[in-house]
C-alpha cells in the first residue's frame, strides 16, 4: 500500500472509530490551530455523529475566537452551526 493510501485508510478508520462511540468529549478546542486537514478530519467526525451520539466540547475561546483555530471561516460556521450550508 502507498503511504498516501495509508494515511486515506488511517483518517477514514479514525473518523469511523470517533463517530461510533457514545460520548465524544473535545477539550481545550482552540489551544493549538488546526491546519486545514485537521479541521476537515474533525468536521467528518462531527458530521459522522451528527444527531445520533453527543458531543462535548470545552474551550476557553468565544466562538468568534474559533476562527483563529479553523483557519477557513466557512469550516469553522459549519462546525458551530450545523444547519449552516456545508463547505465546499
């Protein structure tokens, strides 16, 4: 297997893996900037759990401080605001 196709099947095992269990709980969101794959893996996992498991998520940033840590503001209003228009 390439190492790209290795990296694909680890991210999709790991959003598999965090979308399936109970709780999901996120601490410290905004300690560390998210480069954008890292912000579109935990947008898929979000996605993945969205209205069947739950989700907490703890940050010391108002959400308008969320931007600093998604660095694509349309990725950061989906991840707040799930009925928002999905980016693309």
């Amino acid at each position: 297997m390439s190492p790209v196709m290795g990296t694909i099947a680890g991210a999709v095992g790991t959003i598999a893996h965090y979308g399936r269990v109970d709780l999901l709980c996120i601490d410290e969101l905004g300690y560390k900037q998210l480069d954008r794959r890292g912000a579109e893996m935990l947008f898929q996992v979000l996605t993945e759990r969205e209205e069947t498991n739950s989700i907490a998520i703890d940050s010391n940033q108002a959400f308008s401080g969320w931007t600093n840590t998604f660095t694509d503001p349309r990725l950061c209003a989906a991840i707040i605001d799930p009925d928002s228009p999905s980016p693309a």
